[in-house]
C-alpha cells in the first residue's frame, strides 16, 4: 500500500535453499515494519487497510522515527547490503508484556526464544497458555 503515501521497507537481498534450488529473493530488514511518513489523518487512514495491524507505540503515543534516523538506515544499507538484525533482548524467564494482536494487554514469562518468535507461559483464567508470539509484539516489564 503506497497510495499517495511515503513509504520505506529497508530490505536486502538474501540467498534462500529449497530442496531443488537456490533462488535471490528480497526480505525486510525489519520484520512486519514499514516506515510511513505520514500526518494524523493519513495515519488513521492507513489503519483502516486489513494488511496494517498497527502502529508501534514508544510511551502510549505512535512512534515517531525522524528523517536523519531513516536516512541513516538507508546509508547503513548502501553500505552493509547484506546487514541483517537480530535480536538478543529477551531471555528465558523475563517477564513481558504482548503489546498487540489477539493476546494484546496479556503477561507472560518468555519460555524459549525461537528465530523472531518467543514461546510465552501466559497465565489466564486459572489455565497457562503456551503462545509462540513474534518479537516484535512483546516488551519487558518490571
């Protein structure tokens, strides 16, 4: 969707196995991101798209990302094409909060960590939940 809208999907090129072969294919640098650049009405508009789950939130209110900062990933891609984020910011046992879709505003305790995904110990109405959740829907609590 791009529809009159200032996108950017920082992507790289990778080289993906199957069983018969090898194939370039682009992927996001940053899974189930993309950058819009875009005032409050437009931001509500875009949210009405089904593909759009949300928008990420820093302190309750709608990320801002300044324009230096967008244009520093850019650089950073030209740069290291083939730069790839990971991310080493949960660990077994850390308390969570998931911060968006079907289990939004639940608690859990992160199990293991798996790729971009975390397996969750959610306890919810006396029964504990075993959720594989991404990592980008979940944030630390205290």
């Amino acid at each position: 969707m791009s529809e009159g809208f200032d996108v950017y999907c920082p992507t790289r090129t990778v080289i993906k196995q199957w069983s018969d072969r090898k194939k370039k294919v682009t992927e996001p640098i940053f899974s189930s991101y993309i950058f819009a650049k875009v005032n409050e009405i437009s931001r509500n508009q875009i949210l009405s798209d089904p593909s759009i789950v949300s928008n990420v939130y820093w302190l309750g209110k709608p990320a801002m990302i300044r324009d230096n900062e967008i244009l520093e990933i850019r650089n950073f891609l030209n740069e290291f094409p083939l730069a790839k984020i990971t991310s080493n910011e949960f660990k077994s046992d850390d308390k969570v909060l998931v911060n968006s879709g079907p289990l939004s505003k639940l608690e859990g305790t992160v199990d293991q960590i798996k790729g971009n995904k975390a397996i969750l110990n959610i306890e919810s109405l006396g029964i504990v939940i075993h959720a594989e959740v991404s990592l980008n829907r979940i944030e630390k609590i205290a």
